[in-house]
C-alpha cells in the first residue's frame, strides 16, 4: 500500500552541516545564528526586524505584550483558525471575540468586523467599549490561512476608523504577497510559524516581524526574561556579570541549533513555495476535470498564494447532502477511508467557537459563526510537499474519485 503524508519537510544534507558547526562551535542556546536568521527572515519579507521565538504561538503573545493588549481589552479574532490565535490572546489576560470568515478564502471578513463593533461597541473619547463588559476595544488579530493573505487593507481601513492596533497572525503565510508588498509589509506587527507543516521548518520555532525598531528592542527583552543585554552582547562584554532585569518577561528563546536549520531552509524558501504552487496550479486542473464534489482554494485577483497547504471545500449540491452536518459525517467517513489506503489529509482547521474551552466559555452553539461552521465540517487539506510526483498526486485524486463512486 502507498503511504502518501499530508507533508513532509524538505531537507537536505545543508541543515545536518549547519546544525554540525553550531555544535562544534559549543554554542548552541541563543546567540549569533540566531540573529542571523533573524535578519534573513525579515530580509525576505522586507521588513525591518525579525524577533525570533520558541513557536509562531510566543511570538504572538510576545508581540501582543509589548504591544499592551492586556486584561480589560478585547481583541477581534477569527472564527476559523488555529487555536494558537485565540489563546494568545488569552494568555495576555485579554478577551478573544470573534468574527466570522469569507468561506471562499478562508479568512476573516472585513464586514462581519465592522457588524461585531458596530453591535457590541459603544464609542466614548474616541475609544470603543465593549457594551456588555466594559472591556476595551484594543484592536483585531486578523489571520493569513493557509498561505493566503486576508483582506488586510480593509482591515487597515477599520482599525484606522475605530482607533485599533492589528498583529497579523501569518503563521502559514511566509512569501504571501498582495501585488509586491508581503505580509507584514502593510504597516502592522505580523507573526510566522517554523513548524513541520510550514513551507520552511526549524522543528519548533516562529518570529515576529516589525519595522519598528523600540518594539523590537522590547520585544527581545521581553523574549530573555526581561533583560536588557543579550547573551551574546554580555559574553563579548564582561561575560561575567548577570544583566538588569526591569520587568517580569518570559523564556521564548529560539536555540542556534534550530537557527542552524533555519538558515538552511531560507536557502530554500522560494524553490518550495515556487514547487508548491506548481503542484497546487496542477491539483486545481486535475479536480476541476475529475472531481466537482470538490471546491479549489480560491485566490483573489492580485494575491500571491504560497499554499502551505491545499484546502479545498465539499460541494454539498454535488454530493447530494442537504445540510453541513450531513457534509461533515460524509467528508469524516471519506478522510477515514482514505486514510485507510495509506492517503493521508486533514480538515482545514477548527471553528474556534466548537472548541470546548471556548465554547464552554462564552456559551457558544454552532450557528453563531456559520461560514466558520461550514469550514470547520467541509474543509479538506490534500497531501502537498516538494518531495511529491506527478504520480503521487495522480494516485490522491484516482482513489478519491474511486473512493466517492464506491459511496
């Protein structure tokens, strides 16, 4: 039986040298190949700083910390998304309300934001309160899904018009671009994540990136529990005095070890994301041909999608099923039997408010965010990654045609 992987990182024998020298070089916390990969990451998006983090989760809560998202303040969040958004947003003692998505690109939609503020919000001295708990307006956690840029100039447009602050969450978006400009270039704070299931890896690992040079320097003090002086700035100084510390900060330190890796997959990076949308361009063809049950990831004219992964939605009217709870039993039971034949798929992501916690929180049900809810139970991530043949995609789409008229 073929064993197809919904991915698989590309490596070659570059990282394995890489992690070798940093070894050798009895370094291997945070250091000097750490701010390397820093300055290659925000190089190639062309931004100004890179803050380099144990995961694209730290990083968020770092940039929304140094950012005063705090207790007493909400922040507007999507219904369909990785839990690591919302919990970010927790952690900094603020609450997550959330806004339902376009189900054609998977993203928050701009209009559902102004509903949600102009229904729960009441302005006062120019800042916008919660109407039920008091809690201030801080600004929107808008998310780039799946390699897909949101609509983040009308999210600009909105957070100008309300007085917000935005940090992008671009987790899956490393290379996503509307026209030249890449995510995290339209004026905000943006966060991206290492992990295996992205375009590049460093195993655990994610950034934030900023032009903004006093929120960097705060941001990486914040990262090294509050110090004022870095670890490779104090050895190279007088090693052997401990650096100040002014506030309480965390340990989100990456390790030049998993920088080492980095720097080797940034190498890489446009060769991926290039093989990437040529096996996604040839997915869409092969299902438009073969399977209408299926819905390709829709791409906005102008928009660069990087496809960290391949997303498409079940076409109920094709299937013949008369609800979305119906389309969920049936792309289950097609994704089991998948699975069985060695093909292996994902759903999209989570509708946040099904989730327990949330759901249990604020007392959620399922028609609260319905495009969300849609999403959650429709949603299907086909096998995708540089390593892929023709044949391999050939053998995804066969046995989910023959999967289909076996019923």
């Amino acid at each position: 039986m073929e064993k197809i992987p919904v991915t698989i990182p590309y490596f070659d024998e570059k990282e394995a040298e890489n992690v070798k020298k940093v070894l050798e070089s009895g370094w291997v916390a945070q250091g000097p190949v750490v701010a390397s990969f820093e300055k290659a990451i925000s190089a190639h998006e062309q931004i100004g700083y890179g803050v380099a983090a144990t995961s694209c989760t730290t990083a968020l809560h770092l940039a929304m910390a140094a950012s005063g998202m705090t207790a007493g303040m909400d922040a507007l969040a999507p219904a369909f998304t990785f839990v690591a958004t919302t919990n970010a947003i927790v952690q900094t003692g603020a609450t997550p309300v959330l806004v339902d998505i376009c189900q054609e690109t998977f993203n928050i939609d701009p209009r559902q934001i102004e509903a949600v503020i102009d229904r729960d919000y009441q302005e006062r001295d120019g800042r916008w309160y919660n109407q039920k708990t008091g809690n201030l307006l801080w600004g929107i956690v808008p998310v780039h899904e799946f390699g897909l840029c949101c609509d983040i100039l009308e999210v600009n447009r909105i957070a100008n018009r309300y007085h917000l602050q935005v940090i992008e969450d671009a987790a899956c978006a490393l290379g996503a671009k509307i026209g030249d400009t890449h995510q995290g270039g339209f004026g905000n704070t943006s966060c991206i994540s290492f992990h295996p299931r992205k375009s590049i890896t460093t195993g655990e690992g994610g950034m934030v990136l900023t032009d903004d040079a006093a929120l960097a320097k705060r941001m990486k003090e914040l990262r090294t529990h509050g110090s004022t002086v870095s670890a490779d700035a104090r050895h190279a100084g007088k090693g052997f005095l401990l650096p100040e510390h002014n506030e309480a900060g965390y340990n989100y330190r990456m390790t030049d070890i998993q920088a080492a890796v980095g720097m080797a997959q940034v190498d890489k990076l446009d060769d991926i994301i290039r093989e990437k949308r040529r096996r996604a361009a040839r997915y869409d063809r092969m299902i438009a041909d073969t399977l209408p049950e299926f819905v390709t990831p829709y791409v906005p004219e102008g928009y660069f999608h990087t496809y960290q992964s391949y997303v498409c939605l079940l076409n109920l009217n094709a299937l013949h099923l008369d609800s979305i709870k119906a389309g969920g039993e049936y792309r289950n039971r097609l994704l089991q039997k998948l699975e069985d034949v060695g093909i292996a798929t994902r759903q999209g992501t989570h509708a946040i408010h099904l989730l327990g916690y949330y759901k249990n929180r604020f007392q959620y049900i399922p028609e609260d965010f319905p495009n969300a809810y849609a999403c959650d139970h429709l949603s299907i991530t086909l096998p995708l990654y540089v390593q892929m043949s023709d044949a391999d995609q050939e053998y995804v789409v066969q046995t989910i045609r023959k999967t289909i008229d076996q019923g």
